[in-house]
C-alpha cells in the first residue's frame, strides 16, 4: 500500500486520524486512496450520543480487522444538518469492497456491534432505531485523473484509479488529507455535458493555485462521482484548521488570483467563449462543512 502522506503538518488540533489507536502510516486516506465511499446518515435527536457511541463502535472494528483494505473516517457536519454524520471509507480498489461484505455477513463481532441493544434506558434497540429512516445514502467518489497528467501508478493494478496526492505539485510532506486535516469543506457541483472537460480542468486549476499558495494550510483534491450522478464532480478543501478557511477567500479576492483563475477564458469561441460560469449548472454548487467527530466527544 503506499506510504500514507502523514508527515505533512504536525498540529495539536483533533484530526481524524486520532479516532483509532492504528499509527497514521497504516491508514488509508483521500490522498493515497483508489476511491472512497462518501457515506451519509442522520441521527434521531434523542438518540444522537447512541448514534456516536455506535459509529466510534463500528469504526475501530473495520480499521483494525481491514488494515490495508479500508480505512474508515467520521465526521460531523457542521453550519449545516444538526445530527448528520458523515463516513470516508477509503479503499485501494472496488475489490476491498469484497472483504468489507465478507466481514458485515460473516463476521460475529462485526455483527454484535450491529446487532447490541444501544437503548437499554429508551425502550431498546440498535442502529436501525437510531438513524432516521431513509436518511443513509452513499456515493463513490474516485480521484480525478487524465487531466493532462502521467504518473507512476498508472500501471498499479491494486489502484482502482490513481490516488489523489499525484493532483498537485504540493510537497508531499506539506499536504492535508482527511486523515491529518482539522476540517474539511466538500465542493460539489455539476458540470454542464458540453463542457465536461473545461469544467474539470477550470477546477484543477483553481485548486492548484490554492495548494501552491497555501501548503501546509490547505490541500485540495478532486474527484469525480462514480456510479452516481454524470459529471457530478467533488472537491475536498482539506484545511489544517477551521481558520485557514479565511486564507482561501483571501486568496480568491486578490487581482492576481481572480485574473488567472476566474477571468480567464475557459470556453473556446468554437462554443460561444467563457469563463468559468459557464461551465457548472447554475445552483448546482454547494459547500458542506466536515469536522472530525472525537471518541471522546461520545
């Protein structure tokens, strides 16, 4: 497995790394993953210190008994769904995905851990009672690639596609990731069929220039949905801390930044000329706020 990029900024902030006792170097992340599950459920109010209790439960189970296979994040969302919760489960290929059913059917602790009365003092229950019906959903996001780029695991069979930390000239050892990232804001939007191509590379380049700009403070990957909604792209803005939020906005005012990256021309005249509001349908784009959910905080 390749070496995970965790001798990028050391900080005393609560990173999701420190939801399991695993070293860093053995955790699959959105740098060096092949693709990740974005996995979305909704807690019931009163059930919402159950909910954790079980998601803390069930994540040190899947990273200890699948190292090397996935590795399993949570976070809560935050200014936005109170009580949503959200998993980054990173996988070096669609094969892992194998392993992980394997396990959720034949497995007794796994199913223990699914199956235990979490409400003894609420009339009794387990998962199914605590989340909100309907409320999980999932998508698979796989890093952007054939942007105009080669790398070395190209040719790396165990990659479903090749991981995200080849996207930027940002150092290895100064890049973010969901698992050393003290927050992370997940970009989405579509991008208009006509211009599928120029919508990727418009935000390839922006997020190159915010990676060259700020390393150690902001690190940002893009992926692509797959199995989901066509041309729906994601960007995960890794952020060393909630604050450094402020240092991205401050970089897209300045002339220089708004001139190169959001002036420029992004549609050829063959298709009527552009920048880059052209490419993405309109209120498509949104922003959800990720912070790493503690055990202690259970």
């Amino acid at each position: 497995m390749a070496a995970a990029t965790d001798t990028a900024p050391q900080t005393t902030i609560p990173c999701a790394h420190m939801q399991t006792s695993l070293t860093p170097d053995k955790l699959i992340n959105s740098a060096n993953a092949g693709l990740i599950i974005h996995r979305v459920g909704q807690f019931k109010y009163e059930f919402s210190d159950e909910g954790h209790g079980f998601s803390v439960d069930l994540l040190n189970y899947i990273n200890e008994n699948q190292l090397g296979t996935a590795t399993t994040f949570c976070y809560e969302e935050t200014f936005g769904v109170r009580d949503r919760v959200h998993w980054l489960i990173h996988m070096r290929s669609a094969d892992a995905y194998k392993k992980l059913l394997h396990m959720v059917d034949h497995d007794e602790k796994f199913q223990d851990i699914s199956i235990r009365d979490r409400l003894p003092e609420k009339g009794h229950g387990n998962w199914e009672k605590i989340f909100i019906e309907s409320s999980m959903q999932e998508r698979i996001l796989v890093p952007q690639h054939g942007v105009n780029q080669h790398h070395d695991d190209d040719d790396d069979p165990d990659l479903f596609a090749p991981p995200a930390y080849n996207q930027t000239m940002q150092p290895r050892d100064e890049q973010l990731h969901s698992g050393n990232a003290g927050a992370i804001v997940m970009r989405a939007g579509n991008v208009k069929y006509e211009f599928r191509e120029e919508g990727r590379i418009f935000w390839w380049d922006w997020q190159e220039h915010v990676n060259l700009a700020l390393p150690g403070r902001v690190t940002s990957f893009l992926y692509e949905e797959t199995w989901g909604r066509q041309d729906r792209v994601h960007c995960l803005i890794h952020l060393r801390d909630l604050e450094d939020y402020k240092a991205v906005l401050e970089l897209e005012r300045d002339p220089a930044f708004r001139e190169e990256v959001y002036a420029k021309q992004r549609v050829h005249e063959s298709k009527g000329g552009g920048t880059w509001e052209q490419l993405f349908v309109d209120g498509t784009i949104d922003d959800t706020l990720l912070v790493p959910r503690m055990p202690s905080q259970h």
